[in-house]
C-alpha cells in the first residue's frame, strides 16, 4: 500500500507530492554522481566511498550555508534554477579555502508548500552547482511546512563535506611580507549583502525586468540573480603545481572582514584600489543607495569572489593557470608587515 493520508493532506502536507518531487529531481542527482557515490536517492542517509589513494592522513573539512534574502528575488522574477548553485557555492567555496576537495553536498529545503514542478527547478541548481564544484548529491530534504512559510515561498541551505591531506591543509602562518594576492573575479554580487540591495531598490516594489543601461542593458533582477561562481576546481588545479599560501572567500563582511582571515594578525593586506576592476552593478548599488566606498568594500565582493596569496616567484605562473582554468586573475595587492588587518588605497 502507498503512503498516504488524507488527514494530513487537509491539514496542507501532501505526501504524494513529495514523492513527485523525488521523481522529478532523480534525473538531476544523476549528474553529480562521481566514483565515490554509493546508493540512490530515497534512503535515510547519503554513501560515498573513500578513495584515500595519495593520502596519508585524511582531515575531513566541513562548511554550511544558505542562500541568504536573494531568494526573494528569485521569488520576484520566478526563476528558481540558479540559486541551487548559490547554495552549493556559498560551502564548496570555503571548504577549498582550506586545500580540501568537496566530496559530497546535501540540501535542505523547506517551504509552505511542495510543488513538485518547482523542488525540481531548484534541485536543477543545486546538481549544477555539484557538477561545477566536482562533488556528489548524496541525499536532501524538503520540508513542506504549511503555516509558516507563505505557499509561494521557501528556503533553501545545505553543506559539504571534503577531505585534504593533513600535511596539505594551507597554513595562513606560512604567508609573509611581500607575497602577493591575486583576485579571482565574481560573477556579481554573490549571495551576500542582499538585505542592502534590497532595501536600496525597495525591491518588492521596483520594475525588476525592465532593461537597465548602467547594467549593459540587462534588468535588475537578472543581473542580481546571476548565481555565484564556483572556483573548486580552478583552486584544486592551481595547486596542484603552485605553492598556494592562502585562500580567501570574499563573502559576506566584504575585503574587511574576509582577507584577514587568511593570514596572520601581524600582517595587513594592502589593495591598490585602482586594480580592483569593480563590476558595473556595485557602480549602480553605489549610486542609487548614496553609499559611501569603505561600505561597499565592506558589505560586497565588488567584483573579487575570492583571493590566493603566493610568493612573488608565482604570480606569472599562478595567474596563467587560473586563466587556463576559466578565470581572468589579475594581481590586487600584497601583505604588509602591520596589524591594520586590510589598507584599501
């Protein structure tokens, strides 16, 4: 006999459409499956063999997130393919900070109610985000939760599990006065700071789909939905043949708050403000919520997803790869020996 109940069903949990939902979303998981993968979808817990092949001492590495406020511009602009790649970039991003490679990823997402059609659309782009990050979808959750969240709404977070070699892991304290930080460009604003933006363009109320010049052309809501980058496997390759001292995550917090976590507190970063090649939508956040730089470098990415610091001796070859590997890096600034944490000038 089929699980269901009618009495639950009228209390707004609909069973039978959560079992569509898996059906729906089979064909996505499928994507990410890599060869440590055990098992399908349904059970009550995610397989994955590991292959400790050149590994000495295996040091699993964890990171969790969300998508944070954008997903009200998803729920604006209905379009609920992109933010899955949000989701698995916000954790898969700060686990390579520490050397690791993602292996698995699980999602969660609860909403007001379970239209299967939908779960799949976001499942899409959680299974994208796997495929570009190289690791597998083992197992999720959705929560249809009536009465408190709105019918139309839901949430979504999850998290990632990687391993590195113990004597791999980066080590901040290896970093010195003079080694330089190379910036990896975003793809826009990320999944960060989207309380500001959207209180800057009264969101809910502002024409999001109408063309915009300062944006190329592009709406304000296409732009603001542009999913973040993943740069898994561009950090994993750089690796592989440069001696990569830190990585840092420009996430929420900005250049303030993110680069001093990834060296020592004796040492400062100082950016040379004029390299920092600042996407047009941080011009126009600017412009339209009047505010002040030193805000913006500490609320968004402003174009820098994420930084590697290397020895000066690197910095050619460094950048050659990561361009080889998909993304135009290009030198930002250097560590200083000071306790000012990040000089922007």
């Amino acid at each position: 006999m089929k699980s269901f109940s009618e009495s639950y069903k009228e209390a707004g949990v609909d069973v039978t459409a959560g079992y569509k939902a898996v059906e729906l979303m089979k064909s996505h998981v499928a994507r990410t499956m890599t060869s440590g993968a055990m098992g399908a979808i349904g059970g009550f817990g995610g397989l994955f063999e590991l292959d400790m092949t050149g590994i000495e001492k295996p040091v699993l590495c964890s990171g969790t997130d969300g998508v944070g406020t954008k997903l009200k511009l998803a729920f604006l602009m209905d379009k609920h393919d992109t933010v899955g790649i949000d989701c698995v970039a916000m954790c898969v991003n700060d686990i390579i900070c520490c050397g690791a490679k993602p292996l698995v990823f699980l999602d969660y997402i609860a909403c007001g109610k379970n239209f299967p059609e939908k779960i799949a659309e976001i499942v899409s782009g959680v299974a994208e985000g796997c495929v570009q990050a190289g690791c597998a979808l083992s197992g999720g959750e959705t929560a249809e939760m009536p009465g408190f969240y709105p019918i139309d709404e839901y949430d979504l977070a999850g998290f990632s599990v990687g391993v590195v070699d113990k004597s791999k892991i980066l080590n901040p304290d290896s970093q010195k006065a003079g080694d330089v930080l190379i910036a990896l460009p975003s793809s826009g604003v990320h999944s960060n700071g989207f309380s500001l933006v959207r209180k800057v363009f009264d969101i809910e109320n502002a024409d999001i789909k109408s063309p915009v010049a300062e944006l190329g052309g592009k709406s304000l809501g296409e732009t603001l939905l542009t999913p973040t980058k993943i740069y898994v496997k561009a950090i994993l390759n750089l690796m592989k043949e440069v001696n990569v001292k830190a990585v840092a995550h420009i996430t929420g917090g900005g250049f303030y708050e993110n680069l001093p976590r990834s060296f020592p507190k004796t040492l400062t970063a100082k950016i040379d403000r004029s390299a920092v090649k600042v996407l047009p939508i941080f011009d126009y956040i600017a412009k339209v919520g009047n505010i002040p730089e030193r805000d913006m470098f500490n609320t968004f990415n402003m174009g820098v997803g994420m930084t590697v610091s290397v020895d000066p001796a690197d910095v050619d070859k460094t950048i050659e790869i990561l361009k080889a590997n998909g993304h135009d890096a290009y030198v930002i600034g250097k560590l200083i020996e000071s306790d000012e944490g990040v000089i922007i000038e």
